[in-house]
C-alpha cells in the first residue's frame, strides 16, 4: 500500500497582496509591450541578427575546424550568407517586374472569370441588370436637365496644383533612395550585428553567464548549450525543407505554366516559418494569376492541387522524418504568438513569431523565475497524470481522462492505470475533503463521474455472467470510499476475479440483504484510506453477526499513520478464487448501474 503523501506547510512570505501581484505583472506586460511596438525600429534587427548568428554559428565552427582564424571565418560566412540573400533578392525582383509589366494584359481575363463567378452565385442576373438601367436612366435624367450645365458651370472647381521645387533630374533618384534608406539603414544595422556576435560569441556567452549568476554554472550553461544547439538545429532543419518546399513548388507551377513560378517559390519559402497557414497564404497570389493566365479554371485548380499534394507530404512525412510531429510549443501558442508579434512587427513580426517563441521557450524551462513561459507556450502537460485525473472528475467531464486511460488498455497496463492514476486522485480528492473544500454534493459528483468513465473503459468478464456468488464488496462509510469499493471491482475483473457489489448502503442498519448475501464465503469492506481501528471493528462485528460462516477482509489502497493495517487489492487477488481456476463456486460479477450514488453520504 502507498503511503499518503505528506502535507507540506511553508510560512508565507511576506509580499504583495495577489490582486496587486496581477496588477503589476500587467503594467510589466504593457511596458513590454510598448518598448516592443515603439523600439521596433532598432529591435527587429537586433532580433534578426540574433537568429541569424545562431542559423551560422555551425558554419563558423566548421570553417574554424578548418583552421580558418575565428575572425576570417565570421567575415566568409556573413559574406557568403548575404550574397546568397542578395542573389534570390535580386532573382525576385526580376520576376516581381515583369509580372508587373503583364498584369495589365491579364485585367480582361480576371474581369470575364469575376463577371462569370459572379453570375453563377447570384443566378441569371436579370434584377441586376435592370436595376444598372434604372440607375443610368437616373443619371441620363439628372444630366440632361434644365439648367443642368448652367448649374455644373458655375459648381465646377477651378483645379489648384501645388508644386514643391524639385531637385531637376535628380528627383526620381532622390525618390527611389527616399523609399530605400529605411531598409537598406536596418540591413546594414543587421549585417554589422550579425558580424559582431559570430566574431565575439564566447565573450557574449560569458557576459550572459555573468548576468544570469555563477551560482548555478551548470543550469547557465545547460540552458544556453540547449538554445544554441536546438535553435541551430531547428532553424537549419526548417530552413532546408521550407527551402526544398518552395524549390518544388516554383517547379512544378513553372511546369503548368503559371508566370512569375521563381517568385512563387521564394514566398512559399518564406511564408512556410509561419506555421499551419503558410503555404496557404503563400498560394493564394499564383491562385490568382494561374485564374488570369488560364482560358479556363483547370489551371487554377492544378495549382491548388500542387500546393495541397505538396504540403501534406510534406508535414506528414518530411517534417516527422526530420524533427518530430513537433517543435515543443503547443498550438495554441503558436498562432497566440503570431498573431502577437505581428500585431506589433507587422509581416516581419509574422515570420519571426515562431523562433522568438522556441527562444522563450527554452529560457523558461532552465530559468527558474520564467517557468511560467514553459508552461504557458510547451506542448508538454502542465498536470500530473493524478492532477489531471482528479480534474476531469471535478469538471464532470471524463472523455479526456477515457482519452488518456486508452493508451494504458492498448498497453495491457489498467492495473498500472488504477494504481498509478486513479487512487492517488482520489487521494486527492479525500485531501480537499478533508480541508473541508470539497463539499459533499461535489464528492457525490466526482465519484459518479468516475463511475461512468470506468464503464466505458473497463472490460466486462464475461465468464463469471450467471454464476453463484461467494465473493461481495462492500463499501465503507463514503462516496470516496464507494470510489474505492468500484476501483477493487475493476481490478478483481482484471484478474479474472468475479464478485459481486452489494448497495453501498448495506452496513446501515436495517439495509443488510440478507438473502442475497447467504452463500457469501467472501467478503471484503473496502476503503479508500485504511481506517482506526475502532471504525473498522465495529463494521467487522456487524457484518460478522449477520455472516458467521464468511472470512472479512479488509481491503484499503491507501495505508495511513495511525490507521488499521489492512491488505491491499492486489493481496487479496491473490487470496479470492479465480474464474479461471476451474472452481465450482463460480462468482457472479454484477454491474453497479443498480447503485444509487445519491443515498452516499460523508
């Protein structure tokens, strides 16, 4: 029998009051916030140098392993790595422009396939068509009446142009570097950021190791080993199949022939590091040309195909293949965290979502003041599998702890599932009874929950239908000991041990089934905790005077300090006859939808 674990009381220190706690912990989330969304200028390169330096600090060390000189081997990879950007920047723009020159040649096909669409949802379109010549009669009668020129003379406004001196030819150059210096200023602020920590990332890392304390070197160390290397990882794997992503996708576009197919393929790269909607967003312009180009829609349709076909072998077999179904953050905080940074980054925040996520992530999980960030943005469960048991039975709702109780049937291990999960949440659930938090109605609640959810899991033993009775289980005082009483039954069925349930209130007086329980050679008073031993021997003499010729055992999952000593489950499986043993007192298993929880009291 488990031990009931012990209650730890710690002094409270003194600190602020939890509604002021809330309040300042939101003021710190809006500075933030605000710092984000107004620094934005300087913070999206220091965040792009950041994960870039991580994406080529492998190269770095590779050109080192090389016998390049550190600084040498910083300056090739930064060079190398932005003349590959420039190269695809300069390949897009090529493609940007002469879509843009064609566009005007595909308005008339856009408008005919829109006209079309538009007549096929709203049907032959005769209403429409009157009420354009009802409108252009309005007009034609508005125009043409009397005093109608006079009066268009005299309201006509004289045009007024105001002209700026200008700088003569050099306007349109003045212009263009008007529309360029922002970005050329953040790039070259990303460039020199990028250069600088590749050539001093182990003074960075000890400067972050001094801030963060040498009082626990090696979590420090742990927690930046995991950044880097995980980072490094995910980011080149990601890297490589979005970039094979889009290298497919421009290729197969190119070969159905949808104009600007190089252009299609870099967003899709691009789009692809914002998660679950990327690729889509990404199709949805070469949906548009495919639309324009095509005479009719089979070539949009083939388009939408490439890019489906694409995108489910991709996130069913190449991504599982290279980095698990998952990159540690839930869902949830995936598209929380997108919709976050883009709101305050705009389309530059969207890509930059997921690896600013990851990066929290592993802060909170070796820092202990950010923990709250692990359990906020992981994918791992937050509650024990007891916690989350008892839960489910508190929120009346048992299908996810069925959910979690398949995995143990499909292994064969309930019997592990009973012992592991459910006894130490009802522990739980006698721990708040016994605060006085969870009221009687509550308990009753729990304990029919748990009834239901054991009926849908649970296998029936078929053999012991229609046998004789010689094993009963009798319930203690309780509802939790009635959920103690359903637990002992579930595990003798697992055994192969039939028995049958008398009404949990048989030990009240006057309510002892007599005829039914005559041919008992068996019978077991269970409990949840094992009880004083006054409370047990008084039931022991009851039951005893009205079954002399039965063995009574007293069966508790639970042993507590100062109780009764009583066997456990498992012992007394040991000590009932098996169906399986070829006895002829065979004992009748009988379903509990007979037993009325409401009659259960504390």
């Amino acid at each position: 029998m488990r031990p009931l674990p012990a209650v730890v009381y710690r002094e409270q220190s003194l600190g602020p009051a939890p509604g002021q706690a809330l309040v300042n912990g939101l003021f710190i989330f809006l500075g933030i916030c605000a710092i984000l969304y107004f620094g934005s200028d300087i913070l999206i390169p220091v965040a792009l140098a950041v994960l870039l330096s991580i994406l080529l600090a492998p190269v770095v060390s590779l050109l080192q392993r090389l016998r390049l000189p550190k600084t040498l081997a910083a300056l090739t990879t930064v060079f190398l790595a932005f003349l590959v950007l420039s190269v695809v920047a300069a390949v897009v723009a090529s493609t940007l422009t002469n879509l843009a020159a064609d566009l005007p040649s595909y308005e008339s096909s856009l408008r005919e396939k829109a006209q079309n669409l538009k007549q096929m949802t709203s049907g032959s379109g005769t209403l429409e068509r009157a009420a354009n010549v009802l409108e252009d009669l309005r007009t034609e009668l508005e125009t043409q009446g009397p005093g109608a020129a006079g009066t268009a003379a005299v309201q006509k406004p004289i045009p007024v142009e105001v002209r700026e001196p200008g700088y003569g030819p050099f306007d349109s150059v003045f212009a263009i570097l008007g529309i360029l210096i922002h970005p050329l200023t953040q790039l070259g602020i990303v460039v020199l950021m990028v250069t600088f920590i590749l050539i001093y990332r182990e003074d960075l890392r000890n400067r972050l190791i001094r801030l963060a304390g040498t009082g626990d070197l090696h979590r420090t160390t742990t927690a930046l080993d995991e950044a880097g290397h995980r980072l490094s990882r995910l980011f080149a794997t990601q890297l490589m199949i979005n970039g094979l992503t889009g290298a497919f996708i421009g290729t197969a576009l190119f070969f159905i022939g949808v104009p600007g197919a190089i252009l299609w393929g870099v967003l899709t790269t691009v789009l692809r590091f914002v998660p679950y909607v990327g690729t889509f967003l990404a199709s949805i312009f070469p949906i548009i040309i495919a639309v324009a180009v095509g005479d009719g829609w089979t070539l949009a349709f083939m388009t939408l195909g490439v890019v489906l076909v694409t995108e489910t072998l991709v996130g069913h077999v190449l991504e599982p293949l290279f980095f698990g179904k998952t990159t540690g953050l839930s869902p949830v905080a995936i598209v929380a965290s997108a919709a976050f940074w883009t709101a305050l980054w705009g389309p530059i925040g969207l890509v930059l979502a997921t690896p600013i996520t990851i990066m929290l992530l592993v802060v909170g999980r070796h820092i202990e003041a950010l923990q709250f960030l692990e359990v906020l943005l992981g994918s791992t469960p937050v509650l024990t599998p007891d916690h989350a048991f008892y839960q489910r039975m508190l929120a009346n709702d048992p299908i996810e702890a069925a959910e979690h109780a398949e995995t143990y049937r499909e292994a064969g291990e309930l019997d592990k599932y009973m012992t592991d999960v459910v006894i130490p949440g009802l522990q739980l659930a006698q721990f708040d009874k016994d605060r006085k938090v969870l009221t009687p109605e509550r308990e009753v609640s729990v304990v029919s929950t748990y009834s239901r959810l054991l009926d849908d899991i649970w296998p029936e033993n078929d053999e012991a239908e229609d046998a004789a009775s010689t094993v009963f289980l009798i319930s203690a005082h309780g509802a939790l000991n009635f959920a103690a009483t359903l637990s002992v039954s579930a595990y003798l069925r697992l055994k192969n041990i039939p028995h049958r349930m008398l009404p949990e209130d048989a030990i009240m007086p006057g309510k002892f089934p007599e005829d039914a329980a005559a041919d008992a050679a068996y019978v077991c008073l269970c409990y949840l905790q094992s009880p004083s031993a006054a409370k047990y021997s008084y039931l022991e003499k009851r039951i005893a005077a009205r079954l002399p010729d039965a063995k009574i055992l007293g069966l508790a999952w639970v042993d507590t300090e100062g109780g009764r000593t009583m066997i456990n489950p498992e012992h007394a499986a040991g000590l009932l006859p098996s169906a399986a043993s070829g006895s002829s007192e065979m004992i009748e298993n009988t379903a509990q939808e007979s037993l009325d929880l409401s009659t259960v009291t504390s």
